[in-house]
C-alpha cells in the first residue's frame, strides 16, 4: 500500500518551509498537515490554503 505522505525520496523545500515557519502562529494552526505538505513539496495547493493565506501570496 502506498503512503500519501512525503514523497521518501525527496526533502521539503527549504525556502517554502521558512515561509511557513516566519507564518504568525494564528495562521500556522489553521494549516492542516495535507495543506503543508502540498505546499512544502510544490504540489498543487488545495483552495482551502490559498485562502489561508492569500495576505501573504503575491501571483506570478
């Protein structure tokens, strides 16, 4: 059985886990784990996310 977790052979990215880590803490509780791990590995972030955290994302 395959495990939805981290991808094993990969590491989070470092940059992304600093933003999430210089998060305030109210934002930082409000992340679910699914949503964290989408964003620390460049996967497509759920909707869910983006609006947590559409006062600090800037589009490209």
């Amino acid at each position: 059985m395959e495990n939805s977790k981290a991808p094993h052979n990969k590491k989070p990215d470092p940059e992304r886990m600093a933003i999430l880590r210089s998060l305030p803490i109210e934002i930082k509780q409000q992340i679910s784990g699914e949503e964290a791990e989408a964003f620390l590995y460049k996967k497509e972030l759920p909707d869910s996310l983006l609006e947590k955290l559409k006062g600090y994302l800037v589009e490209d």
